[in-house]
C-alpha cells in the first residue's frame, strides 16, 4: 500500500461508512419527524415536526398576549399549545428560564412555520460565523454545515446552534475579542447550564474584562426579564418549572426524554444506580470536566479554537442536563481535530467516524444497550487534550 498503509486505508473506509450511515440516519430522521397523519402529528412521537421549536413560539405568544401565567400551568399550556399550533400534541411543557422569553417574543412575531425556517437557518448561520471568527476554514464549516448533528438541531426546531455559537465564539475570542466573547457568554442566561465552565476558564486564563461583561450581561438579561415579564414569571419558574424538569431528568430510565440523554447521571441510572449515586458519578464528572477545563486554560493556546470547541464539549459532561441537540461541540471538536491532523492519523480519522454519525446514532444506541454518549466525547475530549498539550 505504500506511504498510505493499510491503516490509513482502514480508517478512510470507515469514516466513508460513517457518512454514508449518517446521511441515511438524516433522512430516515427527518422523514420520520416531518411525514405527519391527519392530526399534524409524526407517528415517531406523537408530536408535531417543530415540536421543540413551538413550545418557544407559544411562549411569546402568550407573552405578546398577556397570557403568561398558562405557561406554568400544563394542561392550560397543553390546551393552547394545540389551538394555536393547529395540531395535536400528545405531550409539552416549557422548560426555559423568563430570560428565554426575550427571544420567543421575537419567534411569535411571524407565522409558525416562516419563524422555525428564518429561526433555523438564522442559529446555523450564527454559529457558522462564529466558528470562522474563530478561524475555522472553509472546509471545515462545510463539512459540518451538512453533518448529522445539524440535522439533529433542526429536526425539532432546538436551540442547539445558538446555544453552541455563543461557546464557541466566547471561548474562541476571550482572548483576542474580551468584550465580544464576555457578551457572547452572557447570552446564555437564557440556557445558564451550557456556560457552566465559563466562569472556571475565564477565571482559569485570568480574561477578567470577559469574566465581568458576562456577568454584567447576565444580570442585564435578567434585568430585562424582570421589567418585560415581571417578577412572578420567576417566581413560578423556580417554583413550577424547575420541580417539573428535575422529575423528568430522575424519572426512571429510557422513558420519552432519556431517549436522547447524553449525560453520565442517565448512565449511571441506566446501569442501575439510585440517585444519590447517580448523582455523586455526575459530581465526579462534572469535577473532571472542570479539572481539565481548568488545564486547558492556565496558560497560552496555540489554537484556540480547538480549546474552545472542546471546551463547549467538557461542559455537556460537566451537565446533569443535557440531549442529543447539544452534541455541535462533538462533531466540530472532531473535524478540527482531523484537519489539524491533516488526515494522517488512522485513529483520529476512526473517531470522526463515530463523531459524525453519533448525535443521531446515538439514540439508537441508548434504546437498545446504553447512554454511552459519556464515552465517546471522553475519547474526543482526550484526543484534543493530546493535540493541545503537544509541543
């Protein structure tokens, strides 16, 4: 085989598969979600093809109405949800925080499916923009823009692509752009369990005008949620909300949201545990998820859009709390890896392999063995700790 080698030509083959797989699980995806009965419902799982993507939409509408107080009440909220969305939906629920509605107001402003389009492309297009700000090639943004992991966002509308354009562009600029990268960060006081490493690593690299803007931007957002929503939107999402959402996380394992669960507390609960210990493997993943973070940023990066990509991603484990629509930072982390490689490393193209087609593969795998997403982001986290610590 020559200076190529049989290893090399093994690794090609099975990354070629990996594609192939992940186009083919895209499709089979997406016609399973957008291919609705009379009802306006997908059989895959009895909802509506923007099911996620709605329940932001009816926030602001309720918001823009006045109606506020049905987002914390379920079977007003399941009532509206169905009236005003013109289908039916077998089960939903808000899940964000009052700072999310400064965003829905915006969604509610246009017609269901015309917002869930401009809302689509416009996230994909941010994160884009972000990536390349941090200096990722053309080829790169390409090769994502068309992964399994896009069409796993999108598929229900989520808010993966603004969730990881914010990481990605804050880490990536934190040290070159402060200001920027502090105010990215910031945004995420409408999803504050994504950003959960950025005080350690701004703390970490000692980006003290990036730690204080995203502070300050925080608080303004929450400002703002206040004086356009009022206090009891708060009070009831503490009180309401977050109740509701932890008895979905512990509820017993593989029922409707686990299914897409890509954190060590579902593996743990899958294997058996109880939630104390469920809890107490989350803590220690979280803690190596900090340590790591923490090494990253001590000193100089010689690239740091690879560290903050692999960053967004030690913060999905560093999260009791997280799903299949937040894995952008395991497929992106993976291609700057194999194109800082040039391609030359065998086992560095087998993981970008499983990192393109994991984010829909991965519910798969989770029905019928385990949640092993823990796993495989492990693997990707150390191979960008080799490449980073390298000479």
């Amino acid at each position: 085989m020559g200076a190529f080698g049989w290893p090399r030509l093994v690794a090609w083959t099975f990354l070629g598969l990996c594609v192939v797989l992940g186009f083919w699980l895209s499709f089979a995806n997406l016609k399973a979600v957008w291919v609705v009965n009379e009802l306006g419902v997908s059989a895959h799982n009895g909802k509506g093809p923007t099911h996620d993507f709605t329940n932001m939409w009816i926030g602001g509408r309720l918001a823009l109405t006045d109606r506020l107080p049905i987002l914390f009440d379920p079977l007003a909220y399941w009532a509206v949800l169905n009236e005003e969305a013109q289908t039916f939906y077998r089960i939903s629920e808000w899940s964000y925080p009052p700072t999310m509605l400064l965003l829905a107001v915006l969604t509610a402003l246009a017609p269901l499916y015309v917002s869930f389009a401009f809302w689509s492309v416009c996230t994909l297009a941010f994160f884009l923009g972000m990536a390349r700000a941090g200096k990722a090639t053309p080829v790169v943004l390409i090769a994502f823009a068309i992964s399994p992991a896009v069409v796993c966002n999108f598929m229900f509308g989520q808010n993966g692509a603004l969730t990881a354009a914010c990481l990605i562009g804050g880490y990536a600029l934190a040290i070159r752009r402060p200001i920027v990268a502090g105010a990215l960060i910031g945004l995420l006081a409408v999803k504050p369990h994504a950003a959960l490493l950025a005080p350690l690593c701004f703390a970490a690299a000692r980006a003290w005008r990036a730690f204080f803007v995203a502070g300050a931007c925080v608080l303004l957002l929450g400002g703002l949620s206040v004086a356009a929503f009022g206090l009891e939107t708060w009070r009831s999402f503490f009180s309401h909300t977050t109740p509701l959402m932890v008895a979905y996380l512990e509820d017993a394992p593989l029922q409707h949201y686990h299914r897409q669960g890509v954190t060590a507390f579902l593996l743990a609960r899958t294997l058996g545990a109880d939630l104390p210990l469920a809890y107490a493997v989350q803590a220690v993943a979280t803690a190596a998820a900090a340590f790591v973070a923490w090494r990253l940023w001590r000193g100089p990066c010689s690239d740091p859009l690879l560290r903050a990509a692999v960053t967004a991603l030690l913060g999905v484990l560093a999260s009791a709390y997280g799903y299949t629509y937040e894995l952008f930072a395991l497929t992106f982390t993976a291609l700057l890896l194999v194109a800082r490689d040039g391609g030359r490393s065998p086992a560095l193209l087998a993981l970008l392999g499983v990192a393109w087609v994991w984010p829909l593969l991965s519910i798969f795998v989770t029905v019928l063995f385990y949640p092993l997403t823990p796993l495989v982001a492990s693997a990707v986290v150390y191979a960008s700790w080799r490449a980073l610590r390298a000479p």
